[in-house]
C-alpha cells in the first residue's frame, strides 16, 4: 500500500459514513488543514471511494483544495469496509484525555493559543482560572496571624461550653428522666459534628 496524491474530484464520498461531521468539526479540519497540511491520507477503495477521512475530504473541498493524498486499499471486500469505517470511529473513541498533560501544554503555550479544535477565547479562560487555582494551591495549609487567633478563640469557646454542659449536668441531674438508664450526656458523633445533650433543657450542646 501506498500514499498517493490525486485530483480531489477523483475521490468520491462515501454514500453511507457511520460519523455524521458537524459543520463545527468541517471548520476545524479546515483550521488544522491551513496549520499543518494533511498529515494523513484519506483511506480509499480501488474505485476512489472513501472508506476512512470523510470529514477531511469535506474539509479540502472548502478550502478549495484540487488535490488530496490518498491511501488505496483494493483488497478490502464489502464486509471490511464496513468493518474498518466501524473501527476507525470506535477505537479513537476509547481513548481518554490526559487532562493533567492538556493543563501543563496549555500553560506552556498560552501566549499562543490557536489550536484547531479548540476556541482560542476559550482557552485563554482556562489558563487563567489553572492560575487562579494553582496560586490558591500554594496558599493552601499557610495560615495567617489573624487566622490563628481566630481558631484559638473558636476553640476556647467549645471548651466554655463543655464546662458548662459539665456543671450543668452534675447540678441538675434530679430533674432528668432517665428510665432506660443511659447516660444520656455522653459525646455523640454524627455527619455534622459532635455534641452532648443538656440534661437541664434537654438542647445539643455542640463540640
């Protein structure tokens, strides 16, 4: 097999494509087309008919394009056309993105942001909220003085309120009906917190 260059108007689109192509997806062919050229051919039968690259034949012929590269497959019967046009659409399909890697070349390139399939616009947002996080990352864990006082005195405000519940208990403990004998002040946890109740007013006294 191989690559060849031929009159554009010799190729022929295929009747039948199992990838239906968004005017959106033509447009960024295009854009990739004008960037690097066609870096791979368009699969066809021994009688020109595309089996793979529909999307990238509509492309070239926007762009006005008189010749595209070909790769010529005469062996393929009916049934492995059909199977390679299933194939070639569904095995780029399994792949994932690598958003981790997408973040860093983002950020590497982010003075120059027109890539095809992507709005330039677009990106630009994305670079700046990733430095947005990433300087919020680099606070994270640093606490300042301000912040420090205010956490000793949200604590020793618990610890007021344990004391409280304490001597409240050990004063009152005759008025609370306890029938089933469980001591009824002991620390509780649960999805919001942990707490005690009140023996006197019967209220949770959070921890």
């Amino acid at each position: 097999m191989k690559v060849t260059e031929v009159s554009i108007d010799k190729v022929i689109l295929a009747e039948k494509s199992v990838r239906m192509h968004t005017e959106i997806q033509v447009k960024e062919f295009a854009r990739s087309l004008e960037m690097f050229g066609q870096i791979r051919p368009i699969v066809v039968d021994g009688k020109y008919n595309i089996v793979c690259g529909n999307g990238l034949y509509l492309a070239a012929k926007n762009l006005g394009w008189t010749k595209v590269k070909v790769l010529v497959m005469n062996n393929l019967s009916e049934k492995d056309k059909k199977k390679l046009m299933i194939a070639d659409n569904r095995i780029f399909e399994l792949g994932v993105s690598n958003l981790e890697i997408l973040d860093e070349f983002f950020k590497e390139l982010q003075d120059d942001l027109v890539i095809p399939g992507y709005d330039e616009s677009t990106l630009q947002m994305l670079v700046g909220d990733l430095d947005a996080v990433n300087a919020q990352l680099d606070d994270y864990g640093i606490i300042d003085k301000e912040k420090v006082e205010e956490i000793k005195s949200q604590q020793a405000a618990v610890e007021q309120k344990i004391d409280r519940a304490a001597a409240e208990e050990n004063t009152d403990t005759e008025d609370y009906d306890n029938s089933d004998g469980s001591e009824s002040n002991s620390v509780v946890d649960d999805d919001n917190g942990r707490y005690v109740i009140c023996p006197k007013c019967g209220e949770k006294v959070w921890l």
